[in-house]
C-alpha cells in the first residue's frame, strides 16, 4: 500500500511585480525640479545675506494675510486632486449620482475642482504682482524684486502647467470609450506633480512672507 505525497505546486514562469515605468519616470523628472527650485533658494537667499537693508524695507510692503489666503486655495487643491485620484484608482471617471452629492463625484468633477481653485491662485497672483509693481517693486528695480519676481513667477508657471496637464487628463476621461487603468496612471502621476507644486509653494510662502 503505497502513499502519495503532493507537493505544492509552483507556477514555472514566476511573475515579477515591476515598477510602473511612468510613476518612475515622473519621480525622476520631479526630483530634477526639486533641483531646480533648490538653485532658485539658493540664489534667493545670497541676494539676502548681501542686502538685508533692502529686505527689510522691501519685504514690508508685502500683504501677508492676503497670500496666505492665497496659499489656503491652492493647499485645498491638494486634497480635491487626491479625492480625484481615489476616484480614478476606484475607475470612477464620473460621478455616479446628482452635481450636489459629493461623496459620489468621480475623478472629472474633483479635477475640474482642483483646476478652479490652481487657477483661482493663479488670478490671485497676478493680482499682487499688479499691487507690488504699484509700490514699486518690479523685476529691474531692485535684487529683491528680480529674487522675488523669479522664484514665485516660476512657481506660477508651473502651476499654469499642471492647470494644462489635468484639462488633458478630464479630455481623456471624456475621450475614453472605457475608463481603464491606463487612464487611472496618468491621473496618479498628475497628482504627483501638483502635490510636488503645493509643496513648493509652501516653502517660497515661509521664505518670503515670514522669514523677513
């Protein structure tokens, strides 16, 4: 009388779980950002350690509360854009239910939220720019309107990029005959990068705002 013994049975082709190229390539590329705003500190904070004098006195002409406020919107962009992206990982493109009931909004309609509120911040901005070069601070008057105006108007032009970037994605969604993960991926790595914005921006509000 013999036994039979059953080893457990193993696939012969073992699969490999391998990083998403995109979400990859999309940390790359915002690590060489990060970079990029660094040198824009950097040259910030030179031009401040040689004219304190003109700090100080240009410095007080900013509306602090008025860019803090500013900063609240485009830090509330953060969370409709990750409610966005639970909404595309759920392959939720729209929602499901009424415009009022926000608990079944899809991916499109918390997008086009964050892109209301990115160009709310953006309209903002120019606005003070518009009220800073009245009390005269412009790009060529000085070292801290040239410091000032190319740190924050780089960051805008960011953002005027990611506002772009998540128009495409809400066009694909609607272009989609079927709302897969593909579509879902290039929500994610969107998200990404208008997270890496806020936080950027948050840094240049400490630094400019408060560290006087």
């Amino acid at each position: 009388m013999t036994t039979a013994t059953h080893a457990p049975s193993t696939p012969a082709h073992p699969t490999l779980n391998r990083p998403n190229m995109v979400s990859v390539g999309t940390v790359v590329w915002l690590s060489s950002e990060l970079m990029f705003f660094a040198a824009l500190f950097a040259m910030y904070f030179t031009l401040r350690s040689t004219s304190g004098e003109m700090w100080e006195i240009e410095t007080a002409k900013l509306n602090v509360p008025f860019a803090f406020v500013n900063t609240v919107i485009l830090v509330s962009s953060s969370f409709s854009c990750q409610f966005g992206v639970f909404a595309a990982e759920r392959l939720q493109p729209r929602r499901t239910g009424g415009f009022f009931q926000i608990a079944r909004w899809g991916m499109v309609e918390w997008f086009f939220l964050t892109f209301i509120l990115g160009a709310i911040f953006v309209s903002v901005q120019a606005y003070e720019y518009a009220e800073l070069v009245s009390h005269g601070i412009s790009l060529s008057s000085n070292a801290y309107g040239s410091s000032f105006y190319i740190t924050t108007g780089f960051h805008g032009l960011h953002v005027a990029g990611g506002l772009i970037a998540f128009l495409f994605i809400i066009g694909r969604a609607y272009a989609a005959k079927r709302f897969g993960h593909f579509e879902a991926t290039s929500a994610i790595v969107t998200s990404y990068y208008w997270h890496f914005v806020d936080v950027v921006w948050i840094a240049l509000f400490v630094i400019i705002y408060f560290l006087k």
